[in-house]
C-alpha cells in the first residue's frame, strides 16, 4: 500500500509541470535587475496560486527576493526554512536556443534542474504542510545565488537563525545524491601596477606588468593542499594595451575552494603576504565568501531524512561531499544544521544539457514533505 505522501505527490505532479514551465519561461539572468524582477513575479504567481497569499518582496541593492511564512507567528515556535533562488546564469534570449519543453519525461530549459524544479517543489510542498499552529516554515526565494548571493546573505541568514534546520532546495548530486557537504568559497583579484614603456626603443624602462603577473599566478597556485581538498584557480587575466607596449597594468582573478574554514583562513592568510618578484606594486582584492557547508552540520538532518525514505518505502543514494556552494553554506556557516540537493534530479546545470527528470519530482516531493513534518513533529500521515 502506497504512502498518503507519495500519492499527493503523484496527484500533484501535473501541476508542478505546469508552474515549472511557467517559470522557466520567465528568463532571470541573476546581473539584470530588470529580468530577476520579472521572474519573481512569476514566482510570487505561482506562490499565491498555490499558498493563497501574496509573498513579501524584499528589493535589496536592486535585487528582488520572495518570503512566504506559514504557521505560527511566535518566535518560540519550531521552524523550518526552505532556501530557493529564482535567477540563473542564462542570458536574455536562451529561451530561443534552449527552449522548454518536456519528451521522453524529461524536462528542458534554461534553470529548469538549477533550480526552478526545487522552487516548485517547495511551493507545492509548503500548501501541502498547510497552516500549522505550534510550528511554522518560511520559504526564502533569493535572486541573486548565482552571484555569491550578495544582496541576500544578511536576510538569509536572518531568516536561518533559531530554526530546527535549513533545506535546500538546490538540484541533486548524480543519480539524485542528497549534499551533506560543500566547499567553502574566496574570490580572490590580484591587481598588479608596473611602467610602461616602448616595447622596441627602451624596454629596460618599463616595468613589466604581464612578467610579474606569471610571477604571481604561479605563487597563488602553491597555495592548493590537494590533500585536505583545498584548490586555488587562477581563472580571468588580463594584461597590456598594444602589442609594442610595456604593459603597465594586470590582473588576475582566482577561485579558491576549501572543505574547512581552517583552511579557507589559511588561504586567505598567504594571499595577504604576496610579494612582487619584480619590483611591480601588488594589491589583493577580495576574500572569503560563503563559509563550508561542512559534513558535520548536515549528519543529524541526513539521519532523519534517510529514515522518513524508509518510511515512504524510498530507496536514497549515498550522500556526496561537493566543490561548488549554494545559500546552505551560510545556514550551516552561523550553526544551522542544513541538508543540501534535495530538489530536482536530472544534470547540466549551466550547461547547453540541462535537464530535470519528470518521474522522479513525485518521490523527491513527498520526501521534503515528509522531513519537514518529521523536523516540526507534526503527523506525516497527511
């Protein structure tokens, strides 16, 4: 006999389609302000169709970014935060190139596995847990994730404080793994300022920007721990003016990656000692930005999850430790125990393949449903 969660799922699946595809239609590249606006009003559609109310609309350094809370209003209560992003990496007119669609039960379009599926998840989902007077869960819709969350990070961390867990509705590992682990981020600008000089008359005037650049890039490298999982990239570089020129001026980005904070302090440390190797002047920009999101902040959620699975009759995939970062890293960063990818199953996010498979948003569905009842303590037989 099937679980009353997973035949509400099944009943809902139609129309979860139908809000996906009016979502990705909606494009949301997360630096156009105009576009990410749009979206959330799509989002705040869908919402209101499905909740019965209106979200918030929280306008953050030109960002817009939805809350909707369920429950009751004391402060004292269990709470439970469910974390989407609206906006994606896929510019104005990708619809045109990538267009949705659904064949074979998989869904297609710009955003449509990171993460519209999970947002639609977590809408359908909170009309699902419906009005809860001893407990309350808050959905927090941000439209700037893509870009490290800047205009966010305060409210969801605000939004995080005191709850019983974070969920994030962000996609799935292969396979539809659950994430109980992220690395943390640093950005990192290295700008360097040399002389110029003509490349052919007197180059011993110049003060080679470009020569001291590969001096640094290959410092920064160094800085890697392959063995505590720890990557600094150099990625963007840029340098000179004209072919005949001593370049005065370069400057290189670097992506660093790290599995603890120890070791993004580290990092961030020996970026602050770079010394120039040719007499050109070194400044560094940047630094930490989201903490890890690290396996011991996940362990107690991950329990509960894998044992609501069991009791849908759900078979779960092992739990993977990943590179990249999501709005859980800050959850987990300020104490909150969070539980990653837990929306859509499917691949290629960012890229020309991405996709989100239709059979499996049902079960994906009821078990969200069924955690946030076991975290709140509310009967999950509804």
């Amino acid at each position: 006999m099937s679980h009353p969660l997973l035949d509400w799922a099944d009943a809902s699946l139609p129309a979860m389609l139908h809000d996906i595809e009016h979502l990705v239609r909606v494009e949301s590249p997360s630096a156009d302000h105009a576009a990410v606006a749009r979206s959330a009003d799509a989002v705040g559609e869908v919402g209101e169709r499905r909740l019965g109310f209106a979200p918030e609309r929280i306008v953050v350094d030109g960002c817009t970014h939805l809350r909707w809370h369920l429950g009751s209003p004391e402060p004292d209560v269990p709470r439970v935060l469910l974390l989407a992003h609206h906006d994606t990496v896929w510019p104005i007119g990708s619809l045109e190139t990538h267009p949705f669609s659904i064949q074979d039960g998989v869904i297609r379009g710009p955003g449509c596995f990171d993460m519209l599926t999970g947002l639609v998840m977590a809408v359908h989902v909170m009309a699902q847990v419906g009005h809860l007077p001893d407990a309350a869960v808050t959905l927090l819709v941000t439209g700037d994730e893509e870009l490290g969350s800047p205009s966010s990070r305060e409210l969801i961390e605000q939004e995080a404080e005191g709850c019983v867990a974070a969920l994030v509705l962000e996609a799935s590992g292969d396979g539809g793994a659950i994430k109980i682990g992220r690395k943390g981020t640093s950005n990192y600008t290295v700008a360097i300022t040399g002389r110029a000089a003509h490349a052919g008359l007197e180059p011993e005037k110049g003060l080679n920007a470009t020569v001291e650049l590969a001096h640094q890039v290959a410092a920064v490298v160094g800085f890697a721990d392959a063995s505590l999982g720890t990557t600094v990239t150099p990625t963007v570089a840029q340098s000179g003016t004209t072919v005949n020129t001593v370049p005065a001026h370069s400057s290189f980005e670097v992506d660093v990656r790290a599995l603890t904070s120890a070791e993004q302090e580290r990092v961030d440390a020996a970026f602050r000692t770079l010394a120039s190797a040719t007499g050109a002047r070194i400044a560094v920009h940047g630094g930490i930005n989201r903490p890890p999101l690290e396996v011991a902040a996940t362990e107690g959620v991950w329990r509960r999850a894998r044992a609501v699975a069991s009791e849908l009759g759900l078979d779960l995939p092992d739990a993977i430790v990943v590179g990249g970062a999501s709005d859980g890293n800050f959850t987990a960063g300020i104490g909150v125990p969070t539980l990653d990818g837990l929306g859509a199953v499917g691949g290629g996010a960012h890229a020309d393949h991405e996709h989100a498979m239709v059979d499996d948003i049902p079960n994906r569905t009821a078990l969200l449903a069924g955690l946030i009842r076991d975290l709140l303590g509310v009967d999950r037989a509804r």
